[in-house]
C-alpha cells in the first residue's frame, strides 16, 4: 500500500511540473513559488502531528475513498486540458497547475520528516521550500527544453494523469477490500 501511495505523490508532481512546462516563465514561478511556500507552512503543522496520525489516515477507507475523488477530479481536469489545447477551447484552463500536487509535496515531506529523527525543524522547513522550488521551477523548464513540441509534453500529461487515475483505483481498492 505504501508503494502505491508513494507512487500516486509522484505521478501528481510529475503532473504538476509537466502542467507547468506550458505556463509562461512568469506562471511557472507563480506556480512553484505557491507550492513551495505550501511546503513551507505546512512543516510546523507536521511537527504537530504523530506518526501514528497518518498511517491511521492513509488505512482509513472513508479517507482514502475521499482522496480518490480528488484524485478522479483532477486528472479530469488536466485530460480536459489535454484534449482541449490544440483546439483553444477552455481557456481558464491554462493557468491550473494542478492542486493535487500540493498535498502530495506535503505527505512526501512527512515521510521524510518521520524518516529522519531528531533534526531541526526550521532547517528543515526552508530546506524542504527551497528544494520543492528548484525542483518544480527546474523541472518545469528542463521538461520543455527537453521536449520543445507541445504534442508530446500534452500526450505526457495524459499518460501521467491516466497512470495516477488507475493507482488511484488500485490503493482505493486495497484499502476497502
């Protein structure tokens, strides 16, 4: 179950910075700063919690039948946004990076948190903003210097999005079975 749940935070980032590699320079910063100052505050709510407090969550079904639906939610959006790019059609679409990235950022970096004991809290908060920057902002930019036509990054996003979709099934499945 575990590598299910590590499999859906990846698949969601990997959706947000591919999403972001469309965005001008300017909204790819907006985007990465957004999650990196996510990741920011949530760090002293995380030392606030137990570590028993989130394997609870993670085998609750209630929970995890919940997080499904957020899941579905969202790679319909960005399939919506795939199939409607090249046409032009639902505009107010471009400019959504993706919210599931957002907790995902935040559960890897609880796992990193409970992983490590007995370091220093604020260190580890700016360290864990800087490091979701670099790696939003560079991965975004890297993704589409790497691969310049639009066609591909779109059938990208889609694959991602239908990968997450199906993991999503599969631990919902696991947990309420």
């Amino acid at each position: 179950m575990e590598i299910l749940l590590i499999l859906i935070a990846v698949l969601a980032l990997l959706s947000f910075i591919l999403k972001c590699s469309f965005f001008p320079r300017w909204g790819a910063i907006a985007a990465s700063l957004a999650l990196a100052a996510s990741a920011w505050a949530a760090i002293p709510w995380l030392t606030r919690q137990e570590a028993s407090a989130y394997s609870s969550w993670v085998t609750d079904p209630d929970h995890m039948l919940d997080a499904a639906v957020c899941i579905v939610l969202e790679a319909a959006i960005m399939t919506a946004f795939c199939f409607s790019r090249p046409s032009g059609r639902f505009r107010p679409l471009r400019f959504y990076p993706g919210l599931l990235a957002f907790p995902a950022a935040v559960w890897i970096l609880s796992r990193v948190l409970f992983s490590s004991p007995g370091m220093n809290f604020n260190r580890f908060a700016w360290v864990a903003a800087l490091a979701v920057l670099f790696i939003a902002l560079g991965g975004s930019r890297l993704m589409a210097k790497l691969v310049p036509e639009e066609d591909i990054r779109l059938e990208g996003l889609f694959l991602i999005n239908l990968f997450l979709l199906l993991s999503s099934v599969a631990a919902t499945g696991a947990i309420t079975f």
